[in-house]
C-alpha cells in the first residue's frame, strides 16, 4: 500500500512513508462492512471469521475505506466510523506540515490508526485524539497500545477541542463540520495550521494562524468526503439530512422556464460555490424509466425548486415564494461564470475564535476582479451558530 500511496503521489516524503510502512492497518480494522450500490452497510466482513481472512487482510492494504460502524436510524443505516481512504489520510497529512516537536490534536480517533500515523511522526507525547464515541475510544488505545504508542485519547465532543493540551501546533479534523470550531482556534498555537473537511460540498480547508483569534486559507485541490461531526446525544450527523417541504399549490407557485441546463450542476465545483452561498441546499436528481436524467429539486428547509424538462424540450421550473430557489441557482451560475468558473482551490475560508467566518475567492480581502472591476469577492458564511450545532457537553 506504502508502494501504491508513493506512486499516486500521495506519499511524497520518506518520514511519512516510513510511518505508512510501520503501521499494521489490519490491527486497527479487523472487521469491516461491506456496502451496497447505495452506501449502506450489508455484509460484515470478519477477520475472526477464516473464510473471511484473505478478504479482509487484502481490502486492509488497499486504497478503499472501510466502514467500521453504522446505526440504524429508522429504514437508513447511518455510518458512524470508518478507517478512511488511505491515500486522503496521506494527502491530509501531508497538507498539515508538521515538524518535528510539534503538538498535533486529531478530532475523530475512530479505528486509532490515523493516530498511530502520528504518533509514529511525532511521538506519542506530541499527540493528543478524541472520539465523541467512548466505545471506540477504548479500542482505539488498546490498538495504539498493542503497536507501542501511548497518546493522549479523550472520549468527549471534539468540536470544544482539548483544552488541557492546548496549544496545538496543528488540528487535524478526520470528521466534517459546518464551519471551523471556535475553540479550536482558540487552542491554536501561534504560527498554527488547521486541516479540516467541511460539510460543505467536500471542501477541504487548509487554514493558517493569521491573527489573534483568526485563521484563514485556501481549499485543497481535491474534494473530501467525510462523515459529520455528531454529538453524543444524536445519532443524526449535523446539517446533513434536511426534509423535503412541500410543494406549494399552483396558484402560490412562481412557474417559468429556465435556460441553465441541469447539467451544471453535475460539475463538483461549481455545487460548492453555490453552497457556500446557500449551505442548506439539497439536490435531488430526476430520472425516468431508463434512467435518464429529467430534472432536477432543489430546497432547503422552507423553500422548494422543482426544474423539469418537458415534452416541449424547455426546462419548465415551479418555485415556491417568496425566496425562489431556482432563481439563486441561476444567479450563483451566473457569478460563477463571470469570475472564469473558479475551481475549488481558489476559494479560501477565513473563521474568527468569535463564530465569525466567510468565504472568499482567490484572497482573503481582494476587492477587485482582475479586470479591475469592482466587487465584493468574500461574502459571509452562517457562523456555526445559525447552523444546527452538536450539543456541548463535558469532557470526561
Ligand atoms: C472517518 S472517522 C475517523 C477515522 C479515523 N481518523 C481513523 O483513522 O480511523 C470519523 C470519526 O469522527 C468521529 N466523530 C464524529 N463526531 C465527532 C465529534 N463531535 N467529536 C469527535 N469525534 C467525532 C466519529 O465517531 C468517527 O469515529
């Protein structure tokens, strides 16, 4: 796998590739879920189980996640942990840039073994973890234990970080969150990075100590998927699963015809640019008998945007007032366009220790398009809390 990573790229120092090389991932998943076409868990694959082993010991070294725990929430299978994709975990620490000496803390120790990448790195003293899931807490030290390590893994709600070990050096969050935590900044050293996935169209967030209280950078290249922060309490990720309202009787809707095709949608950057415009927006995609596309829903929690093609060839949309959805879609199409269809890592986030954030486009305070046209080129994000937030609970 060590081999596989080095030559997609994924790999690109020999430090890293020596910890890759060390760390048994078998150790830490030794049972893992099958999914089906629709990624819900159905087969338990166990290394207990000998008819099993050869499976198991070939999906552990290779460039796939592995879903280590679901829970039912009424006919969904919801993953709750995972031991996620190699090549991500390489490319998110190489991102993060550490040094030797350096405090790193981990949101999210799961099956331990990103965790036991760092302590090989760092040192076990140089790494502290935390789970929201006690359970998997305890396994995890018992792995990190049986391959030699000792760091520090608390069982609490990471979005309120670690206090007692702050400062870190560098955060590394293996779960998404709708925005940058404020505590984390506020444990962030001077001089200090944070590497987080965002819930937001799989945004991936490099951002660097910029101020007191203040941190700011560029998305990566590269889409990361993860799983939602949750709390303790809930078993529903946060932010992610919206109802669908109702859509309104004809004679309240606003109906029309639309000329954005909604294939436009399909291109993965520019849904994150209209998500970072509109961070509730779901889409669902219509097809018929054989498959074919058709149209198109967008909505959020109060308003609805059916986009429909019709046997006319036009694309007849129905929108729910007073907000239309589809109007903002065509209106992000519209910004988006006119600013040369920036792909993702020309977008940057900026997040104060006060809730505050924004979203920008190439810098953090350019004002101007390179036409030399005015403009404002950052606008504002719901601070975590407008969004739905995990409950704060205490650490133990
Ligand atoms: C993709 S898995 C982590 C993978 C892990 N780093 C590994 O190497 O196995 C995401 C983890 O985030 C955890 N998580 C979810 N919400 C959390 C929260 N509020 N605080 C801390 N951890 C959380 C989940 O329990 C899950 O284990």
């Amino acid at each position: 796998m060590a081999d596989h990573l080095t030559a997609e790229s994924a790999i690109t120092v020999d430090r890293w590739r020596a910890a890759f090389e060390s760390t048994p991932r078998h150790v830490f998943v030794p049972r893992y879920w099958e999914l089906n076409e629709y990624n819900s868990p159905i087969r338990l694959v166990d290394s207990t189980v000998p008819s099993h082993r050869h499976e198991w010991l070939q999906a552990a070294y290779t460039d796939r996640v592995l879903v280590t725990q679901w829970r039912a929430d009424e006919d969904r299978r919801i993953v709750t942990s995972s031991a996620s994709l190699p090549s991500l975990v390489a490319r998110m620490l190489h991102l993060l840039d550490v040094a030797d000496g350096q405090r790193v803390l981990e949101i999210g120790t799961g099956t331990g073994y990103n965790t036991t990448l760092l302590c090989h790195r760092l040192g076990s003293a140089n790494v502290t973890s935390i789970d929201v899931d006690l359970r998997l807490v305890a396994e995890a030290v018992g792995r990190l234990d049986t391959v030699g390590f000792a760091p520090t893994v608390i069982a609490g709600d990471g979005a309120l970080g670690v206090k007692d070990g702050a400062p870190y050096d560098r955060i590394l969050s293996t779960c998404a969150s709708p925005g940058v935590p404020p505590a984390w900044i506020d444990q962030l050293a001077d001089g200090g990075r944070i590497v987080t996935p965002l819930t937001i169209g799989g945004a991936l967030a490099v951002l660097d100590k910029t101020g007191p209280g203040e941190v700011s950078g560029h998305l990566d290249t590269d889409a990361a998927w993860f799983m939602a922060m949750r709390s303790a309490d809930r078993s529903m990720p946060v932010g992610l699963l919206a109802d669908q309202p109702r859509p309104v009787p004809d004679d309240v809707a606003h109906l029309g015809v639309s000329t954005l095709d909604p294939k436009a949608l399909t291109d993965p950057d520019f849904r994150l640019w209209l998500l970072l415009h509109q961070p509730r927006l779901h889409f669902v995609e219509h097809v018929d008998d054989q498959l074919t596309p058709t149209g198109l829903t967008v909505h959020n929690d109060v308003d609805i945007a059916t986009a429909q093609r019709h046997a006319d060839g036009r694309l007849h949309v129905r929108q729910s007032p007073p907000r239309r959805l589809w109007d903002t879609v065509e209106s992000a199409w519209m910004s988006w366009t006119n600013h040369d269809k920036p792909r993702r890592d020309r977008l940057g986030i900026t997040a104060t220790a006060d809730g505050l954030q924004y979203a920008w486009l190439d810098h953090p305070t350019r004002t101007q398009d390179k036409g030399g046209r005015g403009g404002v080129f950052h606008w504002p994000l719901p601070t975590p809390r407008q969004l739905p937030q995990t409950t704060k609970h205490p650490q133990p």
